[in-house]
C-alpha cells in the first residue's frame, strides 16, 4: 500500500505522463490528456500485448469464417455486418487514441446487434407483412411456387437413375436417352460427366459414392423428396423418382414469364400478375399460395386498431394490460408497506426471522411460481377447491372474471415481498429528525405517519413503484404459465383471450407456438404499441426522477 | 382495525413510557404483540405454497390430487423418477447459460463502466444516457425480431442460429450493458480516482490499473452483478422458450412449463420434485445475497 502514497498521487500534476514513457504519443490539447494512454501496451511487447494479439487473431479468425460463410449462404447483410464489425474491431484495439472504446467495444457490439438492431428490426417488420405465406423474397416465391406445383411430364422418357452421396446430401446419376450421363444434387443441376454405365445404368462416378440398397432403405424419404433440377432454368423442371431406380422428368404447371412478370398456369390458361400485396392475383381476384414480403405501410397497425377481428380483442386486452399492471403494483404495495410498517419497531423480537420468511416468494425462481399455483388453483384437483374449499369446484383459472381475479391474486404473493424489502429500506433511512420534530409538535402516531413517513416514503420509492408497472405490464411469464391468455374469446377466430396483456397478444399472433398462423408483421406491430407505451412511462420516470442529472 | 390499534398503540405508549416488562399483557399485546399475530398470518401465507410443493415432491402417487394431503406419504419416487426424463440436461443447460451469461455479463459490463467511470472522452454523456434510455426497454419486447434475426444468423453460422445455446448466451449479453453498467458504474465511481493516477505515475498503463488495482477494489459489485445476473437468466421464460427448439437444449423453465401444460395431472409430482430441485440453487444464492439486492434496490431510488 506504500506504493499508493505517492506524493504525486494527491496532487493536482497527476495527469502528466511519465515523459519516458510517453515519448511515442505527441502532445495534445489539456482536454484530451486524460484519453491518451501515458503508455501504451501496444508500443512494448509485453504479455498483456500478446494476450491481446491472442484475442484479436481468434476473434480475427471467427470474423474471417462468419464472412466466408455468409459469402456462400450469399447473405450479404450479414457478410456487411461482419466486415464491418472487424474493420472497427481491430481499428479500436491496435490504435492509441481510443482507450476508451477498448474497454466499452465488447458490450457495444452485443448490444447493437441484440438489442439496438433487433428494436429497429421490430419496427420494420412492422411495417411488412412478413408472415405465414410471405416468408421471404419474391425470387424465392417464383421458385417455390414453381416447385410445390409439378406434375409428371406425359410421354417422357423414363431415365435410368442412381442414387448417389457426396458424403452428406444426395444426388442423382442418370443416363439420358441420348446415352449420356449427368449428375446433380437438389442445388446444382444435372451436369455431364464421366462415369461407368453397367447394365444400362450408373454403377460408379468421380467424386460421388453410389448408395447400396440398404442405405437407399435408410434414407427413403430423402431420396423421394429429392428433386434435381434439369437445368438452372426452374421452367425446365426436374428429376424425380418413387423407386430409387427410375426417374421421370417433372415440370412445373405454372409457368413464369419474367419479361411480363405473369405467373401463367399451363392447365387452365389463367395468367396471375403480382399485386400489392405480394400474391400473384388472377383476373378474378384468387391469389396462388405463396406470396413475398412487401411493404404494406401502416396496414399493420389499422388491423389492430380497427380490424373487426382483431380491433374488439385489442381494446379488451389493452384495457386488461393496464388495469392489470396498475392493480399488481397497487396491491403489492399496500400489502408491502403495511408489513414493513408492522415490522418496523425496533423492540420487536425475531424481526429478521418474520423478514427472512417473508421474502422467500420473491427468492423462488421467476417461473417456478405461476407453475406451482396453476396446479393449486386447478379446479377439478387443486388444493385451493380440493382442501381449503372443502371439494367446491370453483372455476379460478378458466372463468374470465375469477381468472382475473386469480392473476391478481398470485403476482400479489409473487410481488409483495419485493415492495416489503424496499419499503423497509425506505422507512429505515427516513431522516429521524423530521420523525423526532413531528414528535415534539405533539402529533401522534397516525399522524406522523399519515403526514411525515408516507408522503417521504412515496418520494423515495415511486421510481421504482414506476419500474414496476412496467415490469408488470410485460410480465409475460406470469400470464402465459397461469392461464395461457384463457379464457378465450367467444370469437374465436382471434387467438386470444380474456387475461391475455399484450405481450402474450404479441407472442400468440406471431404464431412461434404454432397455434395460429405466423403474423410476423402484425406481432411487431403491436409490439412498436408497447414500446410506445413503454416509452411514455419511462419519460414520466425521468421527469420525476430526473435521473439524467446524475450524470456528471 | 389497523387504525384502531395504532392510535391505541399511541395511546399507550404516552401514557406509560415505563420498560416493556412491566407493563400489562393488554398494552403488550397492543404495542407488540399484535405484530407478531400479522407476522405468522402473513408467513402462512407467503411460506404455505412452498411447504405445500415440498410435499407433494415427496408424496408418492405423483398425482396432482394425491399432493393435497400435505405430507402423507414420504418417499423419494420422483426424485429418483427425474432420471428418466430430460430434467437433468435442462439443469446442466439452465447453469451453464447462466454462469456463462453472467460471467460475460461481468466482464462487459466492468469494462464499460470502468471505461465512463474513469475517462474523459467525445460522446460519454451520450453513451450514459444511451444506456439509461435502453435499459427502459426489456429485450424481450422484441422476441419476434430476434427470432427472424436468429433464423437468418443460422443460415450462416449454425452455432448462432435457432436452437442453439451459445446463441441464447448471445442474446442474454445483448442485454448485459443496459442493465448493469449503472450498477457498476456507480461503484465504481466511490473508488477514489487517486489509486488510479498513482498506479499511472508508477508507470502502470490503463490495462494494469484496471485488471490488477481497480477490479479488485470492485470486486463485491463484481460479485452481486454475477449472481443478480445468474437468477435473471436462470428465471427467464420468454426468449428460451422461443429460440430452443429441442427438447435436449431446453432450460428448465421451459422444461418445467412443458410439464406443467401438458399432462398437468399426471406430472404433478415430478414437476413439484423439479421445482424444488430448481428453486435451491437460486434461493441459496438469495439468502446470500440479501443484504446487498436490498442495498442494491434502494440505492438508487432513496436519494430522493
């Protein structure tokens, strides 16, 4: 500790360099002093420079294989991301000037890319109809509506086939009826090439390994899924077959003319031409199945605010979400603040077995809780109605209002020892001369409570009663794990229900469980309603609590 | 009837300031005692859902119907039952998430608090209230966009794709700076300055101050960040459920939620078994840390 009592460690000089040290950087103006490194590790190459180097070669390494793959996946928003996060990456750690993002860098680049980027993704999603049906792009539309609708060509010639591996996917090996041979996978095309025909049929070729009848038997399906294309023209159709043996030639019905951009189907002659809405539209107005991402303004949000299905449910659930949020803060605070002062005398005995106690619900994991009073309150078994009711069957989960009620009832229990704890905080660093001069004025105890405590009790814990309304108001475990959103809604063409808030709204229109169909677009929507929301509270927060000011 | 008690209390207290001992029962009863009748009430009540899943964990029918008689049977049937079932990869899953988040989320977060704590650069008061201004938005309010962003991330590197744990690992530190660099950033702001200008006179440069005097100094924050990180990720529901696919790869909250809504009857008494094995870990780390998450919770709001 000597060390530390450096004369110069008090003094006012201490941001002057060591000038041995420091003789590689130049000058600067004062203000900078503090930014320049007096010395840095880059300029003597000692262990933490090479532990550095270490560092950057791996993560150098890993950029290097995240661009190579991108490359071949041709994903080049990802490709430009990498490039671009390398670039900085190794600009910030082998330059001098830029001690301070050294250190910041790591945690910036997580957050950028699961958090910053994925708010403005929400946004724009929310502006498409990206979706069960319009997955992707409109090339990869043309080529999956030109795939999903084959039929075999009638009177073509059968193609004596092989079924045959790279190693891991599969292809075929066929003989054409001109006696040449090709080769091709679901990805590349039939090529030509050189191989062994025996008995008329492919039996070795370069680079590819010829499956036996028992690995055919192992991979069936594979093998009758597996379509290789006759060209790179998807017009031109595919190779097919049912026996591993034969292959038939397949073309699509739905031809695609790219100079008119039409979608013609060769069976009825109806020409389909792409709308706004990413379908392509036949003259009397039926669409073909797979359509593309487009942009579709605000159609997204007037869904939800005024679309009949979905305008009734979303105003019940935004209503729910607030009298939800609001009834969860306001009773586990009440019910907080009353132990905290119940237990707050000084000359109370095992007053910290009553608080260890007390906060035990709020040290149970997050999602054990809801689990654990699902099964409690479950009707037909549970012990609430079983032993407490004495065999009633009370409908706590599955009535809408009982549920309500239910939900309050649990995050009640789930919630009150987080307001017990901070209450207690708060009443014990409470100013005792306001307390003691309160005293002297002759005011009793309700009064002083009423007058003195409560009023420095709500100064000191609204920010955080604030935080957790908007804990609250997202708390999509609790919901989902308890009643799963349930009741439902009489309509059920929405899959919603009577205590969903509108997190599980969210979660249900995306469709990721399966239950409803994939609304991408719609789901990111309601999400920009909550962080609009979200936003409103928190600049409530700030303004009350001016918390920016503590930044100094 | 709280009122009433009060003002007797009050009552009380003015007329007869003389020792506890020798009062009578009446005025113990109205200064202290009725404390202690709130007291066990309320414990009942906070600590009866959790006697009641210790029983049924230990009760031997394992049906939701069989746990209602607390404590009827004692048998160890479904702990032992848990073997046979995913349970324990979900645990293993559910720990090495979160120590591996928490960690990460330690490291970053130090980092980025030491670097706004201690240097004076462009666009500081910018980061901090960047920060401050993130923090207010969960991450999971954008599941839907992590999703997609994971579904095209995977189609490059499988390992950051859906399904994958070291991907879920990536989007929990994502919300690593937001949340805890204020925690740290205010401690690390009570480390007097003077320790560091001296390790620099002494010709220390940034990176040595800061692994070898200033972590160490910080170390108790260190430690409540870690483990606050640890029951965080432990808990979270929302984006696991969303991105682990497989059952293998499950953590336990949606392992046990998977129990829970399918079968509800029949899995009742594993479920309670697990519930009790994954509470344990969490409410040790709880107790241990009680005294700071109180100092934690309230430092930052008490200042009125």
């Amino acid at each position: 500790m000597t060390d530390l009592q450096h004369p110069g460690a008090t003094s006012a000089t201490v941001d002057r360099p060591d000038p041995g040290a420091d003789a590689a950087t130049p000058p600067k103006a004062p203000r900078e002093r503090r930014v320049r490194p007096d010395e840095s590790p880059a300029g003597r190459y000692g262990p933490g420079f090479l532990v550095k180097l270490a560092l950057m070669a791996v993560v150098d390494a890993f950029g290097a294989y995240v661009v190579w793959s991108a490359w071949v996946a041709e994903s080049w928003v990802v490709l430009g991301a990498m490039v671009a996060m390398l670039a900085v990456a190794n600009w910030v750690y082998f330059s001098r000037r830029t001690v301070p993002l050294k250190y910041v860098l790591p945690g910036l680049i997580f957050l950028f890319t699961f958090q910053i980027f994925t708010i403005a993704y929400t946004g724009w999603v929310a502006f498409t109809n990206y979706g069960d049906g319009h997955n992707s792009t409109k090339d990869d539309a043309i080529s999956a509506l030109l795939t999903q609708n084959e039929r075999r060509v009638e009177g073509s010639p059968s193609l004596p086939l092989t079924v045959v591996t790279d190693g891991d996917a599969l292809g075929f090996a066929v003989v054409r009826p001109d006696g040449t041979t090709a080769v091709g996978d679901a990805d590349d095309a039939l090529a030509p090439v050189e191989a062994t025909v025996t008995e008329g049929r492919i039996a070795a070729v370069d680079g590819w390994e010829v499956l036996d009848r028992q690995e055919i038997l192992e991979r069936q399906g594979e093998v009758t899924n597996l379509r290789v294309p006759l060209s790179d023209d998807p017009n031109d159709g595919s190779v097919r077959t049912q026996d591993a043996r034969t292959g038939y030639v397949f073309t699509p019905t739905l031809v695609y003319d790219e100079a008119a951009d039409t979608m013609t189907d060769t069976t009825t002659g109806t020409v389909y031409t792409p709308n706004d809405e990413g379908q392509f539209e036949a003259a009397d107005g039926s669409t073909l199945q797979v359509g593309w991402r487009v942009f579709v303004g605000f159609d997204n949000f007037t869904t939800a605010f005024s679309d009949s299905r979905y305008a009734g449910p979303f105003f019940q659930v935004v209503v729910w979400t607030f009298v939800f949020a609001f009834l969860s803060v306001a009773t586990t605070f009440l019910l907080g603040m009353f132990l905290a002062t119940v237990f707050n005398a000084p000359h109370l005995r095992g007053r910290k077995i009553y608080r260890t106690l007390l906060i035990l619900p709020y040290a149970i994991p997050g999602f054990v809780a809801p689990l654990l009073w699902s099964g409690l309150l479950n009707r037909s078994f549970g012990f609430v109605n079983q032993v407490l009711l004495g065999g009633a069957a009370v409908p706590w989960l599955t009535d809408p209002w009982l549920a309500k009620f239910s939900i309050i009832a649990v995050n009640l229990w789930l919630g009150f020892p987080y307001m017990f704890l901070i209450c207690t905080g708060a009443l014990q660093s409470l100013p005792t001369d306001v307390l003691e001069a309160a005293k002297i004025d002759g005011a009793g105890r309700l009064r002083t409570w009423r007058s003195v405590t409560m009023p420095l009790l709500l100064v000191s814990t609204t920010p955080l009663l604030i935080s957790s309304f908007a804990f609250n108001f997202n708390n999509f475990a609790l919901i989902y794990m308890l009643t799963g959103g349930g009741p439902r809604f009489a309509d059920a063409s929405v899959p919603l229900g009577h205590t969903d808030i509108l997190i599980t709204m969210v979660y249900s229109v995306a469709g990721l469980d399966g239950s409803a169909p994939k609304n991408f677009g719609l789901a990111s929507a309601l999400s920009i309603v909550i962080f609009v929301i979200i936003a409103t509270i928190s600049a409530i927060a700030f303004k009350r609590t001016r918390s920016l000011e503590e930044i100094n | 009837m709280t009122a009433t008690t009060l003002s007797e209390g009050r009552a009380a207290d003015r007329r007869a300031p003389a020792p506890a001992r020798r009062r009578s029962a009446g005025r113990w009863f109205a200064d202290t005692g009725w404390r202690h009748v709130v007291g066990v009430v309320f414990i009942v009540y906070a600590v009866f859902p959790i006697v009641y899943v210790l029983s049924a964990s230990l009760s031997a029918g394992g049906t939701l119907t069989g746990s209602n008689q607390l404590f009827d049977t004692i048998s160890g049937t479904n702990y032992a039952a848990l073997a046979d079932t995913a349970f324990w990869s979900w645990f293993a899953n559910s720990v090495q998430v979160a120590v591996v988040t928490a960690i990460g989320t330690v490291l970053m977060g130090a980092a980025a608090a030491y670097a706004f704590s201690r240097f004076r650069f462009q666009g500081r008061r910018a980061g901090l209230t960047t920060l401050l201004i993130v923090q207010m938005f969960p991450q999971m309010l954008a599941f839907v966009a992590i999703f997609l962003l994971l579904i095209s991330l995977g189609e490059v590197v499988p390992a950051l794709g859906l399904n994958s744990k070291v991907a879920l690992v990536c989007v929990y530190l994502g919300g690593a700076l937001g949340v805890n660099t204020f925690l740290m950033y205010g401690f690390f702001n009570t480390i007097p300055r003077e320790l560091d200008e001296a390790a620099k006179i002494d010709g220390a440069t940034h990176a040595q101050t800061y692994w070898t005097i200033i972590l160490r100094l910080v170390t108790p924050i260190l430690a409540v960040v870690a483990l606050l990180s640890i029951i965080a990720t432990f808990g979270e529901f929302v984006i696991a459920r969303v991105l682990l696919q497989s059952e293998s790869n499950w953590t336990l909250a949606v392992g046990l939620y998977s129990w829970v809504s399918s079968l509800l009857e029949a899995n009742w008494g594993l479920f309670a078994a697990g519930a009790v094995i994954s509470t344990i870990p969490i409410l040790a780390l709880f107790m241990f840390l009680q005294k700071y998450i109180v100092g934690g919770l309230t430092a930052g709001s008490v200042k009125g």
